[in-house]
C-alpha cells in the first residue's frame, strides 16, 4: 500500500503524519517552518504505544465498593476492563448520584489545556462545557503558566494581554531596539512550543534576525544556557527569585542620577512618589541602591549601576519570562519591570518598554493581525464556582476552609468527584506527596487520557481518548498566523473514541445532550468553528476560501499587519483620549485598590520580598542549592515523556539534573551518576550533569517526567515536584510558586530501584 500524508497541527508545530497501512511512520513538518521541533520524533512511538488505553477501564477496589472503596489503593490497585456501554453507566450515575446528594459544588471540572491544538477537541473546554450544561461544577481560573500576571497585570496596566504574548511585534524590534534586557533569558528550548500549535517557529528566526542587526541582548538568568546561540550579547547570573531587587536598584539609580523621565512619570503613571519613598528607604528604612542590591542579587554593584545607566542612554526593551513570576511573590518582578520602564520614560515608543514571553512561548511578538483562534465555547457554567488553578490541593485537602484571593474571600467546596480530562496535575502540580494525599479525598475520580498515565493509573474510572490523528478538527493559534486544516490520518487505536463523542453520550443519558451539541455532529463543528473563524479573519484582510476548499487547501495564511505593532503606543500618544483600564486610567506604580485589600504578601507597589525559600534564606544553610524546574526541551511538559526523544535524553532512566562542577566535586558527583535530589518535602532521583553553564550555588531539573512514586516514598523518576512548594505566590494571584524551591544533592549508593512509570495497570 502507497503512503498516505494528511495534514495536522501540535502544540510543538504543523505537520504531515505520514501513514501507511494504517499505521504512523512518521511526521513531517509543515513546508516553509524554518525552526521545526524536533518533538515530531516522538509522535510515532507514542501513537501505537503499549502505553495505550485500549478500552475503558475501572479500579477493581472501586468497581466492588464503588465511593466506599479504599482510596489510598489509587495508583497501586490494578484496572479491570470493561465495555463501553458498563464504563458510560458508571459514570452517569457517579454524576447523577453526586450532583443529587450534594450538588453541583461537590463535582470539579478538572483539567489543564495543551491535551489539544484543535478548536472543538480541546479537552479541557470539553469537560467544561458538558459540567456546565448539566448544571454546573467547581471550576478553575488562572493557569499554572502566567496566573500570578493574570490577575495582577489588569490592576497595573488594565490588562493581561502582554503575557499572552501581545506585545510591541519583532519588526518593530529590529527597526528600533538598541537594547534588549532579558530577564530570565531567551531559552530557546521554550520555543519550540505555543498553546494552539505554529504554522512557523517564527521566535527562533526572530531573535536571529535581531543579533544580526546588532541588538545587543543582556541575559540575565542563573544559567548561561539561556542565552541563545549567535546572540551578541551578555550573560550576568543573578540568585534565583532577586530580579525584583535588581529593578528596584536600577530605577533607584536612573533617578538618583537624573536618568529619569519624570515627565512621563507625570502624566503617565500614578503613584510614583509613593514608590520613590520606598526605593528612598523612608518607608522601611532600607535604601534600594544598588549596594543593597547587590547583597541580594550577587551581582556587583558598579554592574548594576553600569547597567541602569546603559538603559538610560538608548533604546531599551525590558523582557520578563513567564518563570519569574511563578516563584513565591512573583507578581513583584512583573511589577517591577514595568516600574522601571516607566521610570526609562520608553513605554509606547517604538522598540521601548516592556514586553512578557519572549524566551516563554512561540509566537510572543510575532506581526499578527489580533484577531481570535478557532476554539468552541465551554458555555457558562450556572454555579459560578472557581480556585485558582494551582490550589488544587488545598481545596481537596481543607473543603470549608477560607481562601483570599484577588479581594475576594472564599471557602473551598468539598469536592466528591473530580472529572480530568486533559492535562496532567501530577506533573503540573507542587509538592507531589501533598497532592498525593490530597487525590484520596474524593469519593470518585473519572480521567480521559490517551495513555496510562500517572494521572490515569490514580482515577477510578478511566475512559480511553483519541489521539489528534485519530479524528478531525481545525486548529491554529492567537500567536501564530497559520489555520490548519487536521485531518484524521488513523483509525482511533483499539476502544478509544474522541472526548467530544464520550461527553455526547454521557450528556444524552443525563439529559443535556442538545445543550451540549446544540444539534451538530463532529463534522459539523469542525466546518461551524471554521465559518465563525473565516469571519473575524476576513475582516483581519485575509481572504477567506470555502470550507471545501480550506479543507483540500491544508491552510490558510493571514497577512502581516501594515503598520507595527506597539505595544501602549494609542496611550503614550493621548494618554488622556487612550486612557487605561485602571481606575486612575494611567499606569499604577501604587494601587489604591490593592491597597485597599491589605494583603501583607503583595504591597501596593512594587517591592522585594524574601521569598520563602531562596539562597538568602536561613533555610539554605540546611538546603544549599536552588532548584530550577525548567520546562524540557525535549517534550511539552509531560506529554510524550515516554516517546524516543525524551527517553533518549534521560540519564540512567532518570531527568537530568545540572549542576556546576565546584558542587559536584564537594559532593563527590561524577556526572552521570545517579543522585538523590532531596528537601524535607520528599526526594527523587536523577541523573547528574556537569554542567559549568549553571551558576554556582543552583541545579535545573527539568519538568516532565512521568511522576513515578507513592506518598513520602522515594520518586524513582526524577519527577522535581516532589520538591517544589505548594503554596500561592500571593493572596493577590494564588498564582504557582514551583520557583522558589531549595535541595540538596548527594549520590546514590544503593542499587537502583527499577522506574515504573510506564508499567500499564490493567488486570
């Protein structure tokens, strides 16, 4: 039989599955992609993996005592399979049983995006929109990605958009920059990826672009790897989580100095004398010049004094990556940073101020028209329920507790029954025994996957999903320019069926199905989402084919803007015709409103404030090195963990962990022996690299591997999380704090234990 190619879309880039005789041989990047993910590798082995879910599936434990059964077995007791018609029964009267005895408030629609880059199968609108047409659940709002700037970002400048990667685009870069100060580096690892897929790695190309027009780039990050390769430019190493102190010392010199654009201050912002009173030191009593900071940061002082002074005296761009603000009081860098392009007087002119994602996602500042992605609506839920996202744990570990969170006061439900489809909390989550503890309080857990997973191997029922080659869609992203028409290449795999057909006929049995399908099929969604999307980019100039012919076509293209994108340009121009979404309409270098909230962890303005745990902590004398849990460069976040590329990347089976060679040598560390990485929350092991590009004083241990232990045991898989912290960044955001985390390493003597991470549970 001949090959076959059809075309589809990944978080990690377009592509031509390739197939013959029904099965994946491989894929293809899209034509014209200059920078394709090497990701695409692992698709194969992972399409037609052992690791599959062939048919639904339920704990034996629960199966006998169904919400009575012993709970602490998740993850250890083994599957009993079961067909189709039985697993839907089941979980129908779990819902029906539930909801009847407690209500709405005791489900929770769990699940955290990336499962898809398609418009109707995305599996976390999906559990959202049949929860909330059967009456509604306990929702999530925020992202473990950029929650903190979410939630802080629209009381500084009246918006998140700039984190989303809206921001001054990259031509306007190359015309004008002069400068580009990044803080937490350009990693070029981070680009490979975007939520919704890329017709083009575009970012890569960019920042090439721009060290060949001579910008100079200033990295500043605790590991040299964060400085792409080819970049003129320079790499100053900070202690972990003290990039807010390196701020405040820059704009306390830009204005001791006179370097400030006070006229900008004036009638732009509101509150700068508040915040000049702190950085004076009349509020604490402490002067934030640089010889403080340079006691924080571990950077010269004369370094930061020459640095301030560099940004004054040309065009300067001021970058912030998403894993700043995900450390304990991580809304203070975000605020800091905009504080301090303020204060530089370039906010609004082009090739100046402040920008968030570059070095984060694909397709931050690409020339785009700004104009919606396809993507069906998970309908509004009628219990208007939510927690953050990452307090996941507290809420299943304390219902009825109260919780503050951006001036609200609320308590946590108590949840009986989680529905997760999509994502993977035993990856995205901190403190990994915590949660552990925390997955036995419900009386039923029902998880859609594709593989057995460590969350599908902890559910009580499992219902096996398609993969995005086995169906239908039509994908693109707010970041990318390209519409990509996905075709299903292969018959889904074994028993598995995609989520929107699984959530049709649990809505039928419990009477909501016409809510949820509003009377169209598969087929029909995927041509309606592509009707609803041709209009908005129609009036973006993009001419638009019939569906027929998008779908023969493979893709559609939108147009790079005409003019610049700059970010605040309407506002710096008319600040008073243009005004903000704040209250004051400018930007709040003080804000009366949080003010008004009196939370101690998140001052009205701008501040530095000692993370819980960091290398100037009591704590470090116990816990000497700083964990950086990086997102890997050769999978999304867990996704694909046990494909070719990431298993190639591991070092005896286990993650990788970096460390400089004077830590190695002091511990007795040859690189690639196995070590245990371990704080008074739990330990893991993994692999040791010597690695000399990593500061004195921090290891990086990427994210991603399969989590692979039981509560306060060992993890055998080099899963960090074990290690990380479960706590908010603050009551402002309750944003993610995995950042702010301390170890410490020693080898490993005993034999290893075997990794069973990818050992399928099924009777």
């Amino acid at each position: 039989m001949s090959q076959q190619r059809f075309p589809s879309l990944s978080h990690w880039g377009a592509f031509h599955a390739v197939v013959e005789s029904g099965r994946l041989l491989r894929c293809d990047p899209f034509p014209g992609d200059t920078h394709p993910s090497p990701i695409l590798q692992s698709m194969p082995g992972m399409v037609h993996s052992p690791l599959r879910i062939q048919k639904p599936a339920v704990r034996e434990g629960w199966l006998r005592q169904r919400a009575q059964s012993d709970r602490a077995a998740r993850g250890s007791e083994r599957f009993v399979e079961v067909d189709w018609d039985t697993a839907l029964g089941l979980v129908a009267e779990e819902l029906a049983r539930v909801r009847s005895a407690h209500g709405g408030e005791a489900i929770f629609g769990g699940s955290y995006g990336w499962s898809s880059a398609g418009g109707l199968h995305h599996a976390r609108t999906l559990v959202q929109r049949f929860l909330h047409g059967a009456g509604g659940c306990v929702g999530q709002v925020g992202n473990y990605s950029w929650g903190a700037a979410q939630f802080l970002l629209p009381h500084v400048i009246g918006t998140f958009a700039p984190v989303t990667g809206r921001v001054t685009d990259w031509r306007n870069v190359l015309a004008h920059t002069q400068l580009f100060l990044a803080f937490g580096g350009l990693p070029m690892r981070n680009l490979q990826v975007t939520s919704g897929g890329a017709g083009e790695h575009s970012s890569a190309a960019w920042i090439a672009q721009a060290a060949q027009a001579g910008i100079e780039f200033v990295v500043i990050s605790p590991t040299r790897a964060d400085m792409p390769e080819g970049v003129r430019g320079r790499w100053i190493p900070i202690r972990p989580n003290t990039d807010t102190a390196l701020m405040l010392a820059m704009a306390h010199t830009l204005v001791a100095e006179g370097l400030h654009d006070a006229a900008f201050l004036r009638t732009h912002c509101t509150g700068f004398d508040a915040w000049k009173r702190y950085l004076d030191g009349a509020v604490d009593g402490q002067v934030k010049d640089a010889a403080w900071a340079a006691k924080v940061c571990g950077i010269d002082a004369a370094t930061i004094v020459e640095l301030a002074r560099a940004c004054a005296r040309q065009r300067t761009m001021i970058n912030c990556t998403w894993s700043l603000q995900r450390a304990h009081h991580g809304e203070q860098p975000y605020w800091a940073s905009i504080a301090l392009a303020a204060v530089l007087g370039q906010i609004g002119s082009p090739g100046g101020g402040f920008a968030f994602g570059h070095g984060s996602i694909n397709g931050a500042g690409t020339p785009r028209p700004d104009v919606a992605a396809p993507r069906l609506s998970a309908g509004t839920n009628p219990l208007r329920r939510n927690i953050p996202a990452a307090r996941l744990a507290d809420m299943l570990l304390h219902p009825g507790e109260a919780f503050e969170f951006n001036g609200q006061r609320d308590t946590y439900p108590n949840i009986r029954l989680v529905y997760w489809a999509g994502g993977n909390p035993f990856h995205h989550h901190q403190d990994l025994n915590r949660l552990l503890r925390a997955w036995q309080k419900p009386e039923t857990i029902v998880v859609h996957d594709s593989w057995w997973t460590p969350t599908a191997r902890r559910a009580d029922i499992v219902l096996p999903a398609t993969t995005t080659l086995e169906r239908d869609d039509v994908g693109g992203s707010s970041r990318d320019r390209y519409l990509i028409a996905m075709k299903q290449a292969i018959a889904p795999v074994a028993q598995s069926r995609n989520d929107f057909d699984i959530f049709r006929e649990l809505a039928a049995r419990l009477g909501c199905e016409s809510v949820f399908t509003e009377g169209r099929s598969e087929a029909a969604w995927v041509r309606h989402l592509y009707a609803q999307t041709a209009v908005d980019w129609e009036r973006a100039g993009c001419a638009m084919p019939s569906f027929e012919e998008f779908w023969a076509r493979e893709q559609v293209v939108l147009p790079e803007p005409e003019r610049h994108m700059v970010l605040m340009e309407a506002f710096r121009a008319q600040p008073e015709q243009a005004p903000l979404a704040t209250p004051s309409g400018r930007i709040e270098l003080y804000s009366q409103a949080i003010a008004g909230f009196g939370y101690d962890d998140c001052p009205p303005h701008p501040a530095w404030l000692a993370p819980h745990e960091w290398l100037g902590a009591p704590a470090a004398r116990r816990w000497p090195l700083h964990l950086i849990s990086s997102q890997p460069a050769d999978k999304l976040h867990s996704q694909l963990d046990a494909g070719t590329l990431s298993r190639a990347a591991k070092v005896q089976g286990r993650q990788a962990v970096r460390l400089h060679s004077s830590e190695a040598q002091s511990r007795g560390i040859a690189h690639g022996q196995l070590v245990r990485v371990h704080n008074e929350r739990g330990g893991c092991l993994g692999g040791a690299v010597v690695d000399d590009t990593v500061m004195p004083g921090v290891i990086v241990m990427s994210t991603g591997a399969w989590f692979d232990g039981e509560v306060g045991a060992l993890e055998r898989h080099g899963n960090p999380n074990v290690l990380t912290a479960d706590l908010g960044t603050s009551r402002l955001t309750q944003g993610c704090a995995a950042m702010s985390a301390l170890v410490d390493v020693e080898p490993w003597i005993d034999a290893a234990p075997e990794v069973r991470a990818y050992a399928t549970p099924v009777v």
